[in-house]
C-alpha cells in the first residue's frame, strides 16, 4: 500500500515536471467586482506567437477603464473573460520575439498598448503585438513610458484623427488634468490650436504647465460662461458635462466623446458633428508620440507609483478619477 502511494506520488511528480514551464508573478481576477478582488498569483509565463513580442515589464500604466472592465458589466461588450490579468499599458525591453516579428531584437526598450480584451499588464511578462510597441522614447524612465501609451493614442485620436484640429481652431478639453488631458493639451498645442481646459480648482495651474491658453475650475466656474463657440469639444467627463458641451460648438464643429456615446439628436439639433471614440492601439503613432516626448514637446507626469502587488490600491486611486497625471505600477527596479 505504501509503495502504491509512493509510486503514484513520484507519477504525479513526474508529470508535473514535464507540464509546468517557467511562471510569473501577476494580479489575478477570478471574479468580476472592485480592485480587492485582485490578487497576486504565480502564473505560466506567456509564449510570444509569430507576430508577438514578450515584453519583459518595468512598469504597467493603471486606467479608470481597467476598473470598469473589472466591474464585469461590460465582459460581453469587450469580450473579457475570467481569469482575467488587467492592465493595457506597458514598458519594458523585449524578452523574446515571435518568428514574423520584423521591428524588435530581444533586449530593445518598448512601450505599448495592448489590445482590448486580452489585457495582461499588470505582470512581470506581457505580450503585444508588434504593431501595438514602439521603441520607448529615450528621454523617460520606464515608470513614466508606462504612462504614455492608452491615454496618448486616446489624445492623438481625438485631436488629430478625429478633430483634425487645424491651427487657429479653440479647442476644449473637458477632464484635462488626468491621463488624456495630458496630451490632449499639448497636442492641439502643437496643431497651433488654442486650448481652453477644465479641472477642478486644485489642478488650475497645472493646466497652464501643461499648456492650456485658458484654465477652467469646474467647481467655481461655468465652462459655457467662457468656452463659447469653440471648434472642437474632446470631453473626458461625460454624463451632465457631455450634455452642456454640445450647445458651445460652432455650427460644423465636433465633439469627441470619451465617456459614453454622443447623441446624435443633439448633434443633429446644433448642427455639429460628433463621434464617440473608441482608442485603437497603434505602434506607429506611438512613434510619433514619443518623438514629441523626446523633443520636449510634451510633459509626462506621474502622480504616484505602487508596488505591482499593490495592484488594487493604485487602481483604486485610478478609480477615483481625479489622479494628477497618470498612476503607474513598478512591476521591477529601474534598470542601470
Ligand atoms: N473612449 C476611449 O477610448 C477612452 C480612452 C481613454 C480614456 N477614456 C475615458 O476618458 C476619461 C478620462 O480619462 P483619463 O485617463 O484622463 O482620466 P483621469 O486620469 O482619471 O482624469 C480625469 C480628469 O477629469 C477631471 N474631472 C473630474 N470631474 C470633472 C468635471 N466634472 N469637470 C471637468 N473635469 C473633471 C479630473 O480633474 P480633477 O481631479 O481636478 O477633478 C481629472 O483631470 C475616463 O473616464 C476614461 O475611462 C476613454
């Protein structure tokens, strides 16, 4: 009987020494709810397929979004599924590179935003692909490169894709002091636009660093009193502040919602155009973005690093909405 029992543990032993490859440290939903229902588990390390890149992570960018996917509502809308690894935003140097993968070397510094819904962020490894990473801009750390990726292509998207903002058009940037108002600002800056932008009293001079002409306290002003028949509305508030932005566009203007879906009858009633973004990866753009970085035409700040097994505080501060600049993971010291 003992030498049964024996044998069937060294079996055991056996196939699970031929079955568990490498792992890694990452944050874990099992179910569907608030960031304390994350937890820090040893995983299997993700294998890069042809067109992929295994990212060996420095850091991981924390977004409000990863806490609403968290919530669960909008599993079917994104396709998230459980267990789920949240997290979109990463930099880190190339660990390994799938067969087709023509861009990256092993050991080259990257930044991406990966795509929606396989996520995988908030871990030691991450997996892109290679049209979702661009080269980490030079001039950052790794903390800070963790910031960029989502919330710029969010920016880029609205200004330019969108908005096509031309020089001499106003532009307004409803929520500006938190992620993507950090690039909104500077980049219809840049396209010789004139940006007026709203956050609360506290973050006042902040806009003007990060290059509003206008700054505007939602808490003691209204928007409408000073932004009146402005070109371009890019709001990242939504719900009553999306409702008051329409009736302030020029007639032939538009209005970028980040936050909800615009309402085509109250487009329509105005006379303006409308679109309800939905940010894309795109390596190219960010690129572009991180030549801008580079060439110090655009500020990235941090508002606070956690820990990666602190997962669930940072995104509960990221929750919160009213982060000044972005909320980054440290997955692992800073190299040399
Ligand atoms: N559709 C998309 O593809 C997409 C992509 C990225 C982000 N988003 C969404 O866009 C929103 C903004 O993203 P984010 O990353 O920039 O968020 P964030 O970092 O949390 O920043 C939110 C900003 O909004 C300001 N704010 C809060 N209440 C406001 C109000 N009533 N009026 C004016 N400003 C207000 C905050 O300023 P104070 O702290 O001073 O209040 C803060 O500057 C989020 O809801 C996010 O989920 C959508």
């Amino acid at each position: 009987m003992k030498l049964a029992v024996l044998l069937a543990a060294l079996i055991a032993a056996a196939i699970h020494a031929q079955t568990s490859g490498p792992t890694m440290k990452a944050i874990v939903a099992h179910q569907w709810d608030g960031p304390e229902v994350l937890k820090v588990e040893e995983v299997p390390l993700p294998q890069p397929k042809e067109n992929e890149i295994l990212i060996k992570s420095f850091a991981a960018g924390v977004n409000s979004f990863d806490g609403t996917l968290l919530s669960g509502k909008y599993a079917k809308v994104f396709g998230t599924q459980l267990p789920w690894i949240p997290g979109y935003d990463v930099a880190g140097t190339v660990e390994k590179v799938g067969a087709n993968v023509k861009k990256f070397k092993t050991g080259d510094p990257v930044y991406a935003f990966i795509s929606i819904p396989n996520g995988g962020g908030y871990a030691e490894y991450a997996l892109a692909k290679e049209n979702q990473a661009a080269l980490k801009p030079a001039t950052l750390t790794f903390a800070e490169a963790a910031g960029v990726p989502s919330v710029a292509l969010t920016a880029w998207q609205s200004v330019v894709d969108k908005a096509n903002v031309q020089p001499g058009q106003t532009v307004l940037v409803q929520g500006a002091s938190g992620g993507v108002g950090m690039f909104a600002i500077p980049i219809a800056k840049i396209r010789g636009a004139r940006v007026l932008a709203t956050a609360s009293t506290a973050n006042q001079d902040f806009l003007k660093q990060l290059g509003a002409d206008v700054a505007i306290d939602y808490k003691t002003q209204k928007f409408e009193d000073i932004a009146k028949d402005v070109d371009v509305v890019v709001d990242g508030v939504g719900g009553e502040t999306l409702k008051r932005s329409y009736p302030i566009v020029k007639k032939g203007g538009i209005l970028v919602g980040l936050v909800g879906r615009v309402d085509q009858a109250e487009l329509d009633k105005y006379g303006i155009r409308g679109v309800s973004l939905e940010a894309e990866y795109n390596g190219d753009q960010l690129a572009e973005i991180g030549k801008l970085i580079d060439a110090k035409k655009v500020k990235v700040v941090v508002a606070e690093t956690f820990p990666l097994a602190d997962a669930a505080k940072a995104l509960a501060k990221a929750n919160t909405g009213h982060a000044r600049g972005k909320i980054v993971l440290k997955v692992r010291d800073e190299p040399k």
